[in-house]
C-alpha cells in the first residue's frame, strides 16, 4: 500500500497560497507529504503472538522514525499526553476490531501497533505508513495534535486493514471507497468507545484535530457531506452527497477525498435508518463485504453496494437489513443491481 496521510492534499494546497504564517505551515506540510509518497511501503511486521501489543515512540520533533520508544504494552502512562493518546487510540481501536467483529489486529494475528508523536515541527498531518501510525502535532490554530483524534486513528490503521482484505485501488471510485472504508472505521471506532447510538453521534471525521482557526466543525462530515468548513484560509469542504454531485477530476487521485462522501453518507443513512448502534448491523454488513472475494472484483460503488446488499440479506433479519441498505444506496443515487 502507498503511504496515507489524513488531511487531504487539496487542503494542504489551499493553506499553501495563504498569508505568511499559514501559507509556510501548508508548503511545509506538502513537502514532508510529497517525500513520504515516493517512498517505499514498509514491510508489515505480522502477529505471531495473538493480542494486543502497542509499541509508542517519540521523534522529538524531528523526522526520522521510529524514534525513541516512550511505551510499551502494559506499561505506564508517560506522563506527555501525545504518547498516552496514542497508546489510547491503537488500544480503541484494537478493542472495536476484536470486540465487534473478532478480529485480532489489523492483520487478523495480533500483529504489533506502532507509532510515532512528534513528528517534524508544526507537521499539520498525521498518516500510517504500512508498518506505523505517525502523528504531528500541528501548528495549534489550525490543526492542534492529531493523537487527540480516535477517529484519525482509526481511519489511518484501517488503510492497515483494507489492504490485508481487498484489492481497492487509490484511485476514482475504488481509491474513494477505499477513504470511505476508513472513515466508516474510524467513525465506528470513536463511537464504540463512547458508546454512542446513531442518533448521538455525531457523524463527523477530525472534529477533535482542528484547532480555533478552522472554519468548522471538522474535516468531514458523514451525515452531510460538504458542510464540515468553510472560509478561510480552506475555502469549502468540496464532498458531494450524492452522485449527481460527483467531482471528476484529476487531483487527489481522482477525488478519493472528495467522492467518499457519497459511500460515507450511505453508510450513514443506513446506520441511521437500522437504528440502535452502528456496529450492531451497519458495521458488520461493510466489514463483511469489506472481507467478501467479490469486492477484489469491484470497479465502482455501484458494485460495491451490490455486495453490501448481498451481504445484508444473507444476515439474520436479512429482509429488513437489504432493505435499508438499498434505500441508502438509493438514496445518494448510486444505481442498484
Ligand atoms: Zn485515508
């Protein structure tokens, strides 16, 4: 797998042609962002002993990894809430995988949770290389430290997922599943570990990463996608709700980004429409179909909703479950089987 950071590149660009302060913090940011993509994936280390086993290090601010290693499992806290947030969020989203869906690790087999705080100065993202979780602090106005995110943390380590399960390609409609599988994750990551119904939660990604200066709530939003920000120095939150918003375009890898916003809000109107939980049947319909051979075959979201509708009708209650989950589809006018 390529190297996934969390805050789009569009983003970063729009940062970058801003005033003084923030126009470097953008460059900057882009600059670490654009050697990570030309290096290679790291090679996964694979679970040999089941469980959990978290392994935090720190980078003191420079750009070399891992760094120092600060906590290992069962030890601890160390006292810098970057470290202790970390170890918290691998531990969250450790116990969701097990707990709801009997996964041991992002490999199946307890393989190591790793990562790094500290990251550069000001680095104003945060991203997992294959082998670990890496977190920057942020330049505290627009982005405060990403380690205060657990659905960050969830959507990242989730990439570690997809790409043990599925061949989704990080590009057009397969690269946008792909970001939306994560910020499915991710948000069912954040509300497991506040027990959230759909009804409580509140559907949006990175509101707990952005700082005062950013002109909204959060990066993005699964119940309405494009209205997470706007002003700026970002401009708008460019995700549509629906296909007949769907952006063609180049950047971004064909809009991987931006086009998750249509699968993000099916999800969520089917969550919402089941009712209860999410991970009582929403989650286990899209882990299930995220597992499913077929989706190795899946070009398009429309193929992937017609896997997400087989799977919730072999369901107990199987009716009821492909019901909503069409309408959801339905819904952001993506074309049924
Ligand atoms: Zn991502």
């Amino acid at each position: 797998m390529t190297i996934h950071a969390f805050v789009p590149p569009y983003v970063l660009n729009r940062m970058s042609t801003a005033d003084a302060v923030i126009g470097r913090l953008g460059r900057d940011t882009l600059a670490v962002d654009q050697v990570l993509r030309t290096m290679d994936r790291r090679p996964r280390i694979r679970g040999t002993v089941p469980g959990l086993h978290r392994e935090i290090s720190d980078a003191a601010g420079s750009q070399r990894l891992p760094g120092r290693s600060v906590r290992t499992e069962g030890a601890p806290s160390t006292g810098d809430p970057a470290a202790d947030e970390a170890y918290d969020g691998l531990g969250a989203t450790y116990r969701y995988y097990r707990e709801v869906h009997d996964r041991d690790s992002l490999d199946g087999s307890g393989g190591p949770l790793l990562a790094t705080v500290h990251y550069g100065r000001d680095y104003d993202n945060a991203f997992f290389d294959g082998e670990r979780m890496v977190f920057g602090d942020g330049d505290g106005a627009l982005f405060v430290r990403f380690t205060q995110g657990v659905d960050v943390i969830g959507h990242e380590l989730t990439h570690g997922v997809t790409a043990d399960e599925a061949d989704l390609p990080y590009q057009d409609q397969t690269g946008a599943l792909n970001e939306s599988i994560s910020d499915v994750f991710g948000s069912l990551v954040k509300q497991y570990a506040t027990q959230q119904s759909v009804t409580e939660a509140d559907w949006l990604i990175g509101d707990q990463i952005v700082g005062p200066a950013w002109p909204g709530r959060a990066l993005r939003s699964m119940a309405a996608p494009g209205t997470a920000y706007d002003g700026p120095p970002v401009g708008k939150d460019p995700q549509p709700a629906h296909m007949r918003d769907y952006v063609d375009t180049t950047d971004d890898n064909g809009g991987v980004h931006i086009n998750s916003g249509i699968p993000n809000k099916a999800f969520h109107d089917a969550a919402v429409a089941l009712g209860g939980h999410a991970w009582d049947a929403a989650g286990p319909i899209w882990y299930l179909s995220l597992l499913d051979p077929e989706l190795d075959r899946a070009p398009d979201f429309a193929a992937f909703a017609a896997v997400t509708m087989r799977i919730a009708g072999e369901l107990p209650d199987g009716t009821r479950l492909r019901a909503a989950v069409a309408a959801a589809w339905e819904g952001v006018g993506v074309p049924l089987p």
